[in-house]
C-alpha cells in the first residue's frame, strides 16, 4: 500500500483535495448565508416555522446521496399538478412549472410536508404542529393563477410578439436577473433561496420596482406619475401599499397595483380583484391630493363599481359590452400632471397628462392609439358600441351616437371636433368666441371641480376635473333643468349661461333670438325643449330644419294637423315653427 501511494505523482495525489477543497468553497458560502434565513428549517433556524431537532440546515432541500433526479442534489418529492397563470394579453405558453420552480414549489404549493424528505426514513418532526406550509403569504397552493407566470421560454420571439419586455440576450450573468439554462424563466430569476439579503429572497431589492423593469419596459413608464411621485401616505386607513416597504409612490412604483403572488386580481396580477379598488387607495385623498374615491358617492356618475372583470386590454376599440372602469380613461403606466393639462378655451382641445397614451375612436370612427382629442376616448362608448347609453330626452330627430352627432358636415352641432358653423353667436361670453372649440367635460364634470369658475382653466386646489361623478343629472357639471314649465333663472340653466350670456340671451332687442325671452321666461320653456345641445347628425337632418342645434323634445312639443314637426330657418335669426307646443299650434308660426 505504501509503495502505492509513493508511486502516485503529486498532481494526483492533490487532485480529490483539490476538489473536495473547491466543493467546500462553494458550498460553504451559500450555507452560511442561508443558515440565517427562514429557509434554515433546522432547529437553529431564526424563524418561527422549524425542526424541533434536527440539525442539518442544507438537507431540507439538499441531500448527496438517494435524491430526486430534478438536478441541485434535490431531497423533496415533486409532482403536483398545476393551474397556470393565464390571461388575454399573455403571449407565452401556460404550461406546468418545471425547473427550479417545480422544486420551489415542493414546499411553497402545500401538498407536501416540510420535513419530508428522501433521505429520511420518517418526517422531520417541525415545531408547533406544522406539517405542510402555514398559510400566509408564502403558501402559494396549486392554483398559480394569481401568480407571475414560470417555467416559459423567454426568447426573441416571444420579446417580439409580446412586446415592452427586455432583450432576453441580457437576462443571463453577471445580471442578477437571469434565465436559466434553457432560456426560461423560473423562480429563481428573481429569488435567491439561500440569500435574503433584499427581502422575500429577491436577486436584488425590488424598490422602485428595479426587479419588475429587469424584464418589463412599459411604454411611457419613464414620464410616468405613478413611476416619479414623491407623495407619501398620510397614515390614513386604508394602508395603500399593505405588501411593499416603499413609503412613496416612487419606491412602490408597479407595486401600487400589482402584486407577483397571490395577487387579488389575478389576471394582470392586480391588487384587487375589483379594477377601482386597485386605484382608491391612492386616490381617495391620503396619498393623491384629490379624493377622487369620493366622486364616486354622489348620484350621478360613472358607475365604476357595477363593473368586474369585464374590461380587457384586448377588448373592441368601440365597446361592446358595457362597462366604465378607470383604465377606460386613464393609463396606469401613462398618467402624468403636465404642465398646461388644462388648456384656455380659445385653443383646440388638448389631452390632459391624465389620459395621455389612452386609445380613443376618431371622428371618423377610425380606431385611435394613441388618442389626440378627449372625445375620442369618449367615443369608445358614447358613439358606435352596441350598447351605448340610452339620451336623456326622446327627440324628434333620435340620434344617440355622440360621433354622428358631433360631425362638422351636420346641419349644427357643438363645436367638439372642429369649430363651428355659426360666425354670428353674440350671446357668447369672452374668451369664448365663434372660433373657439370645447370638450366633453366643459359640460360633464364635477359639479364642484375646476370648470366650475367658468374660465375654461383649472385654478389649483379646486375640486377634482373629470366625469367621476356630480350632483346634476348626466354628469353634468352645473344645472341644467329639462323639465317642462320651470321658472328661468341663473341657477336652473347655469350650464347654458357658463358660456352664453344671460342678459344677451333674454334681451329682447340685442338678444341672438328676440322670442328667447318670451318662450324661456313667459312660457316657461326650457331650452332642451327647442335644443339638442351635441347636435343633429347630417344624415337625418337638414340646414333648413336643424340648423341652430334645433331638435325638439317630443315628449313636449307634438304635431299640428298632418305637418312633420319642424322649424324652418329664414334669414339670419328668423324662422317658423310646424308643431304644437303648449296646447298652442304653430302651424306654421313665424318669428
């Protein structure tokens, strides 16, 4: 034997050491780091979930000898079946976890004990009773529908067809985030399960979400409010960010709305699974300036809460099944408070940095991406979907597409899409002029909101802008009376009177029509009875009849003997009237 030993050359001899030396060295490393984390399940182990005596802290997972064939030495049984996390905007293939996933789950999916492993003859015997996973956030159970998708190739093609992901080419060393070595993504792109130094296990610390843009390059984040705001919580209930350490909008950053595992809103990981839900607890005054939650409680309004589930990012540019939710109006990853949001009346309507990069339908029913106007977003509902909310009054001319309504080639229409007909409107009030174009919400908005100075602009600190909700009818931002024998007067018709003065409008001599007095005041008409204030759609109307936004309330005004009910323009402001109205025929009625 001596002389065996003595023949081997030095090389050989050292050759075993060297390698039980480098063995070691690996090793030894990633013990001594797990040792302090809630993976040692060793009876040493700082956690409150572990061995009552076992000492070995590598074997709950790890064993040199009789393991499973999955790879890393593995001592766990495997093989549960899985429901995958699925969604309409996923482009890669939902499949059963494999990999290193497949091993984290031995533990985290709760089907299999924690101290049963295969090199014991018997269970280790854990503390306080624990067998399988306690519940809690590191139970993910066997539905990962709630969870970030794992076990996907991660390549070129799918960066492609998905869009807004990194290079896949960088997710490998020295990056921290990386595949493994068939190119997918597992677990272990963003856990380390033998290192806890970020927090959860993370390959590095996820503040400002820097783990979540490892792999995710959303279009617009950079200008992103919900990426660069510095605002905090006021400690008010509820606590906005109840699974995050960030303490600013910046430091949560995708962690507002989203959560990787047991998200509340499954698909898109969301933290609730109700859409405005995810949005309130910033926007309910303790972290946003603006209690926008609030809006929400008055009488009118859009009806946010009725809707689950039902808005997709996929769904028709022109809706067809009902619903309002946030994201109809607002990016999430897009919001912004750029300067000039609220344009002066005599510019063309400009997006609001709240609704830039949100899609929309052009005036010519054309899909929009992005939309450049905000009745464009408005068309998405309020003109060619299948169920586009029913009008306020029954009109002779019936029309309930905003689109159609709107047209620059109608007989009259409010000047949304382009300025409009009339160069003769002196009931206006500066700097509202006959070149001046208005938006959906200088009429529906909040009833307390911004608008409601009559300026056009936004002074700071005054109420929320937006169609939320109001305290008027239709979202209206001031009254507008549509009843039949109301008295007139400022308040009733506040809405006309923001931009059409009153004195002008009532005034016999200089008024824009010298009868506006006599049928508002003395006969207590309205003036929805006689107007259709979005306007008359070109393909059923005439310059004749429907100029002036003439389109009389049929519940009111009915016909006289066998003639339609009609006004005919004559002339600059005159016209006749073919109806009967208060019991009065027109028949026809000259003005």
């Amino acid at each position: 034997m001596n002389g065996y030993v003595k023949a081997l050359s030095i090389a050989e001899y050292l050759t075993p050491l060297i390698y039980l030396a480098l063995l070691m060295m690996a090793v030894e490393p990633a013990y001594a780091a797990v040792a302090t984390t809630k993976h040692n399940l060793s009876v040493s182990g700082p956690g409150t979930v572990k061995a009552t005596s076992e000492a070995e802290v590598c074997v709950f997972c790890h064993a040199p000898h009789n393991t499973s064939p999955s790879g890393q030495l593995w001592n766990r049984r495997i093989g549960a079946s899985y429901i995958p996390y699925t969604s309409s905007t996923r482009k890669s293939a939902a499949g059963q976890p494999n990999g290193a996933s497949l091993l984290c789950l031995s533990c985290h999916d709760g089907t299999i004990a924690l101290g049963e492993v295969r090199n014991r003859a018997s269970a280790i015997a854990m503390s306080g009773g624990v067998t399988t996973m306690p519940a809690g956030n590191s139970l993910l159970g066997t539905d990962l529908s709630d969870d970030h998708p794992v076990s996907f190739v991660f390549d070129a093609a799918l960066r492609a067809a998905r869009g807004e992901l990194t290079d896949p080419a960088t997710l490998v060393k020295p990056n921290k985030v990386r595949l493994d070595a068939t190119n997918q993504l597992q677990c272990t792109s963003c856990h380390d399960p033998h290192d806890d130094t970020n927090a959860k296990f993370l390959v590095v610390a996820n503040t400002a979400s820097a783990l979540c843009n490892a792999c995710h390059i959303k279009n617009y984040w950079s200008g992103s409010d919900h990426r660069n705001a510095s605002k905090t919580w006021n400690n008010a209930a509820p606590d906005p960010w109840p699974h995050s350490a960030g303490t600013t909008v910046a430091a949560n950053a995708c962690e507002n709305c989203h959560r990787p595992h047991t998200a509340g809103g499954g698909k898109r990981l969301l933290n609730y699974a109700a859409e405005e839900d995810n949005c309130f607890p910033c926007h309910n005054g303790n972290v946003a300036a603006k209690n926008v939650q609030a809006e929400f409680n008055k009488v009118s309004v859009h009806r946010v809460s009725d809707y689950t589930g039902i808005h997709d990012p996929t769904e028709p540019d022109s809706v067809a099944t009902s619903h309002v939710e946030c994201a109809d109006c607002h990016n999430p990853h897009a919001v912004n408070a750029v300067a000039g949001s609220a344009p002066a009346v005599t510019t063309p309507p400009v997006l609001p940095g709240s609704q830039t990069a949100v899609r929309g339908i052009g005036i010519t029913g054309t899909p929009v991406n992005p939309a450049t106007a905000e009745y464009e977003i408005c068309f998405r509902c309020h003109a060619d979907g299948a169920n586009t909310p029913p009008a306020r009054t029954a009109r002779v001319i019936a029309q309930n597409n905003k689109r159609l309504e709107f047209q620059t080639s109608n007989p009259s229409y409010h000047p949304v899409a382009g300025v409009g007909k009339g160069s003769n409107v002196p009931s206006l009030i500066a700097p509202w002029s006959t070149t001046s174009r208005v938006k959906c919400t200088d009429c529906h908005n909040n009833n307390a909101g911004p608008y409601s100075t009559g300026t056009g602009t936004t002074p700071s600190g005054i109420g929320v802008n937006g169609p939320h909700g109001s305290t008027y009818p239709l979202l209206l931002e001031r009254a507008y009376v549509v009843n039949d024998n109301t008295s007139e007067s400022a308040a009733n018709y506040a809405l006309c009177y923001k931009c059409h003065s009153r004195s002008n409008i009532l005034s016999d001599a200089s008024g824009s029509f010298r009868e506006h007095n006599k049928h508002i005041s003395g006969e207590r008409t309205p003036c929805n009875v006689c107007h259709d204030p979005h306007g008359i759609s070109g393909t059923q109307g005439t310059v004749l009849s429907n100029s002036r936004l003439i389109n009389f309330d049929a519940s009111i005004v009915t016909r006289a003997g066998t003639q339609a009910i009609r006004w005919e323009r004559v002339g600059t402001s005159g016209g006749r009237c073919y109806l009967s109205c208060h019991g009065r025929s027109h028949n026809p009625l000259s003005y």
